[in-house]
C-alpha cells in the first residue's frame, strides 16, 4: 500500500510570539498598587485627623497676638509622660500613662503636706471650678513625693482629685523645678496627650491664681476643636 505523504519541500517555519503576562503577575501588581493607594489614603486620613491639634498648638506656640505674655513658663521642648507606676492610696499601682487623656493640673509635695502644700491644693480646687461647664475637661493631681502619712483632716477635700504616691527622683524625670526652687514650689500643667508644656511661678496667691487661669482658658480654648471630657 503506498503511502501518498510527500515530505515538504520547505523546513518547518515557526513563529515566536511574546508569552501573555501570568495570572498570578497580573494579581501581584494588582495588589501592590492597591497597597500604595491604601497607604496614601491612610496617611491623609492621619493627617486630616491631626490637623485640629497641629492647628491649636501652631495658633497658640507660633501665631501669638503682639504683646500677649504668659503668667506660666511655657516648657520647650515638652516633656512626655513617663512610663512609671505611682501608687494609689488605697495601694494599687497605677500608670501615669493613664491619666493622659485630659487636661492634668499638678502639685507635688510630701504627705505631711505643709501650708504651701495646703495652699495649691485649695488652688487647684478652685482654678478647676472656676472653667465652669469645662471643668470636666481638667483633673488636678497630687503626686505625694515621700511615704509620709497623709492627715485624715484633708482627706475629704481631696474625694474629687487624684492623688498618687511616687517618689521625687521619679517625678524629676518629667517635670522639674525652675533653678533654685523645689518641686513643691510650682504647680504644673500637663496636655491632654501628656506633655508637660507649663510651670506656674511659685508664690501663688489670689492675683497670681487668676493670672494662671487665663493661661488655663487660653489653652483649653485652643484646643477645644479636638480635646473633649473624658478619657
């Protein structure tokens, strides 16, 4: 039986055409697009989150009205919250990094309390009153710098403040007295994110309280946009 089938007279020609792009190639750089674009939205929506807090404290450090002075030393740079544990007293540990949230107003001394002691602590009382409808967003401290016993007499004054036992070296690595004075000389005031960002001048008195109050509202003010009661 014959077999018809001539071999071709011309080699066999073949084409090379490029391969498509894979699947999976296709999905990668799908994908690390998408990824780029999500972290481009993410940081806006950072930013746009921040603003109202960038904004207060560029108004309140840098846009400053002529001639405006403050009672209180503004603290530059600020000094951030420490991560230590002071004690309650009722014993239990507490962070400091817990108190950030709001507005702090501090006072530092020894259990037995003297009358400067006794004295900033009746001006703490009365400078957060006197923010009326705001007074929530402010809470005054006691940091109690010596395992002296606390008189069972001041106890009740203190059933709206928080008071907490840490010792001074401790307290020193976030805030500080001016040269030549004491801890126990100032009081201070700590933003709602931690930062130490003033000291008031020691030899506080009725007209100096009321100085140190429009410090306060000057900067409870600047950040009213973004700083609400609570934590």
């Amino acid at each position: 039986m014959s077999n018809d089938t001539k071999p071709s007279p011309h080699p066999l020609e073949m084409t090379v055409h490029s391969l498509p792009q894979s699947d999976a190639a296709v999905i990668d750089t799908d994908m690390a697009q998408r990824t780029k674009n999500g972290r481009w939205k993410m940081l806006m929506v950072l930013l746009l989150c921040a603003s109202p807090v960038i904004a207060s404290y560029f108004a309140y450090y840098v846009i400053r009205p002529e001639g405006r002075r403050n009672f209180g030393e503004l603290i530059n740079p600020q000094r951030i919250v420490p991560n230590l544990n002071a004690t309650s007293l009722d014993g239990k540990s507490v962070n400091l990094q817990t108190l950030t949230g709001q507005w702090l107003l501090v006072s530092v001394s020894g259990g037995a309390c003297d009358a400067l002691c006794q004295k900033h602590l009746y001006f703490q009382r009365q400078l957060r009153e006197s923010l009326g409808k705001e007074k929530d967003r402010l809470d005054w401290v006691w940091l109690v710098s010596d395992a002296a016993p606390i008189a069972s007499a001041i106890l009740p004054a203190m059933k709206d403040a928080t008071v907490l036992r840490m010792p001074a070296e401790q307290i020193t690595t976030w805030m500080q007295a001016a040269q030549g004075q004491q801890l126990a000389d100032h009081l201070y005031l700590i933003d709602p994110m931690g930062n130490w960002m003033m000291r008031f001048p020691p030899g506080l008195d009725a007209a100096a309280a009321k100085k140190a109050k429009s410090d306060i509202d000057r900067v409870m003010r600047a950040s009213a946009s973004w700083d609400k009661a609570g934590r």
